[in-house]
C-alpha cells in the first residue's frame, strides 16, 4: 500500500471511527455508575473490532453474480491529479514529527528525574519492578515502556504513614502487573496517527482516566471502610502534587479526574448486570450490521453508468513486456462517496500474480464523480496485452492496456 492509498484508507475510516470515539466517551462520562469503569474499559477492544470488520477484504466475501453487469467502466484519456499526493505527504511529515516528538519528550523526561536505586525497601512489592527514589517528583509513579520502574518521591517515609503507602503502593503495583505504560504507547500511537481528529485525542484522554479507575477498583475489592477513606485521602493529596502531560506513563490526574475517581470509589460494585447485557446485545447488533453492511446497489440503480473521471493506466511490468507475456486482471472494488477507490481486490489474474500488483496501484488512484452513497462491489477487467490473444469476459468491461 503505498503512502497515497492509505491516506485515503485513513480519510474514508473517520466517520466510522469519529461514532465510536463518541460512543466511548459518551460512555465514560455517563455510564460508569451504571456499567462499571473496567465493563467500560473493555469496551474500547470493540473500536479496532469495527474497524476491522468494517473493512474485511472483498477477496473473502461471496461474488455477487447480479452486479457484473450493472456498473460498467469505460476507457477515458488518463490524466495525472497530484493535489492528493500532496496532503498525504504533508500527513506523513506531520505524524513523523508528532511521532519523534513523544519519543523526545518521554526520554527527556526519564533522565530529568535522576533516579537513585532503592536497595533497602520496607515494603514488599508483589512485581520484580526495581524501586527508585527522585527528588523531581511529588508522587510515586511508574515509568519506562518495556522495562517498568517504581519511582518514589525522596520523603516518600514522612510524606505517608505506612498504610497509606502501602495502599499507594498497590495501585502502582496493578499498573505494573498490567504493563499500563506499553498499553498506553500502544493507545498512544494510533491517537497520533489520528492527530487531525480531536475526537481521538478526547478518546485517550477517557481511556487514561478509566485506566485508572479500574486500577481503583482493583486496589479496593475486599477492602474496609477505614481503607478506602485512606486511599481516597491518598489520592487527593497526589492529585494535587502530580505533574502534568506524561502522555504514556500513569499518573494520579487533575482535580476533575480525582473528583470522577472518588465518585467511582463511592459508587464501586453497584453496575447493572442488565445494563451490560444491553450494552453488548446492541454492540453485537451494530458489529453484524457492518459485516453485512456493503450490499450491492439497489434495483433502480442498476442502469446507472458510472465512468472515472481520472484514470491511471497500470504500468506494463518491465519483466512481462520483455518476454512477451500477456494477460488480464479481474478487479473487484468499492467506489467511495467521494469518488475514491477502495477496498480493491483481485478476483481473478491470468497468468496469476504477474499483473496484480500494477492493476491494483493503477486502480487505486481512479476517482469518480461524488454521489451520496458510493457504490460497492464494481467490477473491472485490465487486459494487459501484447498482442491480440486476450480472453474475452463479456459480463465485464475490459480495457486494453498496450505496452
């Protein structure tokens, strides 16, 4: 795929994934006091799930014989649109940069809080997590991506009374068992490669918060009511001292985010099991709906005549001119509501392979006038020929290209 197809990849997904986002944080802001913050934290598996089934690959999908014949493609002079070329690579700069520059700042923050190693600790930590002391932070803290430290203020002894730590040191205790740090790299990445859409920033932002809600709860099963006031008092006081903008590494959050925590606490155990069902029957009912979603065109539309507006003829392979080889691809594809290709995949190739790659860069550059709905399931023959020997398909629009 190359840097253009997945801009537009990228570009057609954000409807899509802008009512996901929305649906997840409308969710983590209303629902945790009915469904739960770690129902709600599980919850967000189903965004790259959509996604996924969103776009299965044609190549998967049963041929629908009805629609050979509806949407015929005729040959047009090719001419060259370079205006898109240009926003893909202004993308791929931006992200690079945004890339480098979280890579930048998380370095830079580690070597700015010159960690000592705690050789003599009190307390027992249930992970093999190595505890650091630093004069740089006002709470305790866990950092690095793949290696996980603990890391505690240098008065951390008269900055807590033992059970208080002790509760403090459980929670970091579940971020490290669950490595939240790769998670977030991990959640981080893609929230940059969506950097143009704020809803996916805004979703992040929910995602850390439940993160640490469901750390709360986990610190909290089977826990007193003396226990709980202490650990509430606990985060309290670390909310007021933590730092800001460390993007991959948990933290105790700002006063609002320590004001949902506490209601959280408050209201721990009481999710709705009937809810929950809910919840996913419906999530169930929108992942099938867009598995079946890409049905052919209706009836009336079945003598539409759709033609590209710009068409790029494939480049003859190099190797298969030299010797002479001929041969055709049977393309299947959907045409988006802006007019552009997607979805391309090769249904048929004679001889196999030789073509394929040239006839799908080629078609991934056509674009078609824009319509309301797009249309799916389009099929084209490239008959790549060096001579006059080409089979002949007469269900599907074939287009001669000469070397």
């Amino acid at each position: 795929m190359d840097i253009q197809t997945g801009f537009n990849w990228l570009i057609e997904q954000q409807l899509l994934l802008s009512i996901l986002f929305c649906g997840f944080i409308l969710l983590e802001r209303f629902g945790l006091k009915t469904l739960g913050a770690r129902f709600v934290y599980k919850l967000a598996w189903l965004m790259p799930a959509a996604l996924v089934i969103a776009n299965l690959p044609n190549a998967i999908k049963p041929l629908q014989n009805s629609n050979i014949s509806h949407y015929l493609i005729t040959p047009n002079q090719p001419f060259i649109h370079e205006m898109g070329i240009s926003w893909a690579l202004m993308y791929v700069l931006i992200t690079a940069g945004l890339l480098i520059a979280s890579s930048i700042t998380h370095t830079r923050f580690v070597k700015s809080l010159q960690l000592t190693e705690l050789t003599h600790f009190n307390h027992t930590l249930t992970t093999s997590a190595k505890t650091y002391i630093s004069q740089h932070v006002a709470t305790p803290m866990v950092v690095g991506i793949f290696q996980s430290k603990l890391v505690l203020p240098s008065d951390y002894n008269t900055q807590f009374d033992k059970a208080t730590l002790a509760l403090i040191l459980e929670h970091e205790n579940v971020h490290i068992k669950r490595k939240d740090n790769l998670t977030n790299a991990f959640m981080l990445l893609p929230t940059i490669l969506l950097w143009f859409n704020p809803l996916a920033w805004f979703c992040y932002a929910s995602m850390r918060r439940l993160q640490e809600l469901t750390c709360d709860e986990r610190v909290l099963a089977n826990k007193t009511t003396h226990q709980h006031i202490l650990y509430s008092k606990a985060l309290v006081n670390c909310a007021a001292a933590t730092p800001a903008g460390l993007m991959a590494y948990s933290h105790y959050g700002d006063k609002k985010t320590m004001l949902q925590r506490l209601t959280n606490i408050k209201h721990s155990g009481s999710s709705s099991r009937l809810a929950k069902g809910g919840l996913l029957l419906v999530a169930a009912s929108m992942l099938s709906t867009l598995a079946i979603a890409e049905q052919p065109q209706a009836e009336g539309a079945k003598e539409e005549h759709i033609s590209p507006i710009i068409r790029i003829e494939p480049r003859y392979p190099a190797q298969a001119a030299k010797k002479g080889i001929s041969g055709s691809v049977v393309l299947k594809y959907d045409i988006a509501a802006n007019g552009r290709t997607k979805n391309i995949s090769v249904i048929q190739s004679k001889p196999s392979g030789i073509f394929d790659k040239s006839a799908k860069e080629a078609l991934a550059q056509w674009e078609y006038k824009t319509s309301k709905t797009g249309f799916n399931d389009v099929l084209v023959q490239l008959d790549f020929a060096i001579n006059s020997e080409v089979a002949h398909t007469d269900l599907i629009e074939r287009i001669k290209v000469s070397h």
